[in-house]
C-alpha cells in the first residue's frame, strides 16, 4: 500500500477505538479521498481548499474525544489585555493617578498571554490525552515529536481553508496527514508486526531510522522495538537521531530492553554508548541515575560507570546504593570494592541510608587478603577519623589495642606485615571486621576526599591511660 492510500485497517481502528468521533473522521477522509481522486475537468470549485478542509476537521475530530480543561484560555487572556490596556489609557498623563502601575499591569497581562502562547493549544493538549490514555504514557518527545508534528498540520491545514493552495499542495498535505494518523493510531497488531520485522534487520541504515521513526507514538512502542534487535548498530543510530535520550524526571527508559537484549554479547559496546551518553547528560541526576543503574546491568563492563557516577553525585544517596549494588557483584577482594568503599561509606551514612552499608562491609571483610589488608584498614581508619569526638564508639577504641585511633597512627598497629595462614593473620581480619562492626553502627560526617591521617595529640585529643576499674571492664568486654 502507498502512503498516500487510505488503510481499511486504520480507518476500522479509529471507529472501533474512538466511536462517533471515530466514525466523524473517518468519513471526512473518505470525502476527501474522494476528491482527490476526482478528475480535474469534473473538479467542483475550491476543490484543493475543500480537501484541506475534511483533513483539518478529521485531525480535529479525534481529540475532541478526550475532554481536557484550557479551553478558551485564549479569549480569556486576551480580553484581560485588551482591559488593561484600556485602563492605562485612561490614567495615562492624569495627575494623581497610578500610570506607572498601570503600566506594569498591562505588561503583566502580556506576559500571560506570550506564555499561554508557548505552552501546547487546545488541540495538543487533547491529543496528548488521547494518547496516555491509549497507551499509558505521553508521545515521545525526543527524536520524532508526533504530537508537535500534529499541530504543524493543522495550523498548515487551517492556513489553506482561508487562504487559496493548489492541488499539488494539498497533495502533500494529504500525505502527510495519513502518515501522522498512521504514527499515532495504527492499529497495535499491526504496530508490532512491522516493529519485529525491522528489528531483524542487521546493518541498520539511516533509512531504517526513518522508517523507524512512523512508527514509533510512545516510549513502549520504543521499548517493544529495542526488546527484539539483534544488532547494537541501532543503538548508535538511534542515539545519533536523538531518540534514545533519558527521561528527565521519573519513568521507564526504553533503552533498559536493549540493555537486557545484547549485554550478554556486546557488553562492551553498551558501557562504551552509556559512558557517551552520561558525557552529556551526567550532569542531571535525574538522567544520570537512568544511565547508571542502566551500567548496572552490564556487570565488570559498567562498573567504572557506576563508580563514576556515585563520585559525581555524592549528595544522592541513591547513587550510592548503586555503587553498593555493584560492590557486593565484584569479587570481595577486587580493588574495586575499596574504591567503592572508600567514596560512598560517609556519604551513605550521612544521609540516613546505611541499612545498605552492612552487606558492602560484609564483603569488604570478606575480600581481606595479604596484599590489600593495610590499604582496607587504612580507609577504615580514615573514616573512623571522621566519628566526633564525643561518640561513645569512638572513646572505646581509645582504649582498645590492635587498631585503636588514639595511637601514633591510627592504622600503624592493625597493618603490621603478617604471615598468611598464621594466628596473626586472622587476628588482622578480625581487626577489620572490629573496624567495620563500629563504622556500620556510627553515622559518620561526610568526607569527598580519604584526609592525611592526624598526629597523635593534634586531632586525637591527648591519650591518657584508663583507671583500674575501666581496665578490668574492658578485659571483661574483650
């Protein structure tokens, strides 16, 4: 079927899924079917404006199945204008009278009717309707844009019913028409079946895009494409088009279906596509987030992505609790579980989340080997530095050999070298996890940077020894 013909399908859609609206516009595309098809010697007059005419009331139609409230926002507004003005003309030159605000008046009334301007018309904002309503979701709205399309129609279409146009023009019209009527109402059998059958195709190119682009109303139609490709070539076009963009507040994104699709395969690839996208939109956490948790899944290959994101977002918690994610999937004696660690304990803390911190501390312990013992314990340490002064836990310690932050340096007693398998060695685990044990129940003061440890007697307070008493009950404890 050409895309200037007129589908049995679309038309039975729209009076099954719209009713007497439906049936409206479909026998308004009917009668201008028919006149376009009519011959030219047997034209009747006005014959081009009078297609334009049955486009314009079928686009119309539709929406107005959806009741929305803003309608007559303009009438409103302007008639406010128009009193302003009349009132400033009135006061203007008197004495004794408030022109000056007058004046701010009437320029407050302006810039109410310039927004209401900007913002979508009565049209749009039905057509919008229609389609969360049909789809659960507002049209997309980077990459193809149907429903601002829609209104670039209809203004173009309202401009021929009152002005003159040629057949040819109102040819293309009526091309277009049919094809924004296809992209926002194709019935969704069919809507799939086209959706599968280019989701096969290897090599993608820039035709293919466009292509994808008619058929594509919502993110799920988006989602439903992404779910079903083979080939992360689609990935880089899609990207390049502007159609994979992350939502800016709370929503699905439909790239997380390519993510489950090809990570298996092209883990790589999707970091390196992630990596690119968070180089321009990292700087929103909102869209960050989408494209961190999104690196989640891609396992070793998005780990730096995660990490990188947690350090840039520090104030969220949430990006944190990512980074946790990813921590506790590395193998516990990974550098990587140190880095974490060491960018994401005090600010998780600080904000109140750190019934996410114990399993991070678990594997931390856990991944304690002759070779990184002294850097854990030292991070540890640093972080414990930053307990106040008055913490209960940290007057403790003070009194507590192996590890005690009270001594020259606060980790110089824990990362004595020790030999593997050997009573010395456990007793440098079980150091860590002392450690750990007192950092997850303390709420410690953010810290973006691990600091220089403190000289005994400067930061530490001065170290005195306990009484008797306290000793003995120390033992006990131990």
């Amino acid at each position: 079927m050409r895309n200037d013909e007129l589908s049995e399908g679309l038309l039975d859609h729209l009076v099954v899924e719209f009713g007497e609206h439906g049936s409206k516009a479909v026998e308004f595309l009917c009668t201008a079917a028919h006149l376009m098809s009519a011959p030219a010697s047997s034209a009747p007059p006005r014959h081009a404006e009078c297609v334009a005419y049955c486009l314009r009331e079928a686009l119309k139609t539709i929406p107005q199945s959806q009741a929305v409230a803003g309608g007559g926002q303009w009438r409103t507004l302007s008639r406010a204008v128009t009193d302003a003005k009349q009132r400033y003309e009135q006061v203007r030159g008197l004495p004794g009278t408030d022109a000056d605000g007058a004046l701010r008046e009437l320029l407050h009334r302006i810039d109410d009717l310039s927004q209401a301007h900007a913002e979508e018309t009565i049209h749009q904002k039905r057509l919008i309707a229609v389609m969360v309503e049909r789809t659960g979701a507002e049209p997309l709205a980077s990459g193809t844009k149907p429903v601002d399309d829609y209104q670039d129609l209809l203004t173009r279409l309202d401009e021929a019913v009152h002005n003159e146009i040629t057949l040819q023009a109102v040819t293309l019209l009526w091309a277009q028409a049919l094809a924004i009527l296809r992209q926002l109402f194709l019935p969704p059998d069919e809507r799939h079946q086209e959706l599968s059958k280019l989701a096969k195709t290897t090599n993608p190119a820039p035709a293919d895009v466009t292509a994808l682009k008619s058929l594509l109303a919502a993110p799920s139609h988006l989602e439903y494409f992404l779910a079903r490709i083979d080939d992360p070539s689609w990935l880089i076009l899609l990207d390049a088009a502007e159609i994979l963009g992350p939502p800016g507040r709370q929503g699905a994104w439909p790239v997380f279906a390519a993510v489950q699709r090809l990570k298996a395969r092209h883990a790589s690839q999707l970091s390196a596509l992630l990596t690119s996208m968070f180089d321009r939109w990292g700087t929103n956490p909102e869209r960050a987030f989408s494209i961190a948790r999104a690196a989640l899944e891609l396992g070793t290959d998005g780990q730096s992505l995660v990490l990188k994101s947690a350090r840039q977002h520090a104030v969220h918690s949430a990006f944190g609790w990512l980074a946790l994610q990813a921590a506790q999937k590395a193998d516990p004696a990974d550098e990587y579980v140190q880095q974490v660690a060491d960018c994401v304990i005090s600010s998780v803390l600080q904000s109140g989340a750190n019934v996410y911190l114990r399993p991070l501390l678990d594997a931390y312990v856990a991944g304690v080997t002759t070779a990184n013992y002294a850097e854990r314990i030292r991070i540890l340490c640093y972080k414990l530095i930053k307990v106040p002064e008055h913490d209960h836990y940290r007057q403790n310690l003070k009194y507590f050999r192996g590890g005690s932050i009270a001594s020259r340096s606060p980790a110089r007693t824990l990362t004595r070298a020790p030999t593997p398998g050997t009573p010395r060695s456990s007793e440098r685990r079980a150091g860590v996890r002392r450690l750990s044990v007192r950092l997850d129940d303390r709420r410690v003061a953010p810290d973006r940077q691990t600091p220089v440890p403190p000289r005994a007697g400067r930061d530490m307070g001065p170290s005195r020894r306990p009484s008797t008493r306290f000793r003995c009950r120390a033992e006990r404890r131990r």
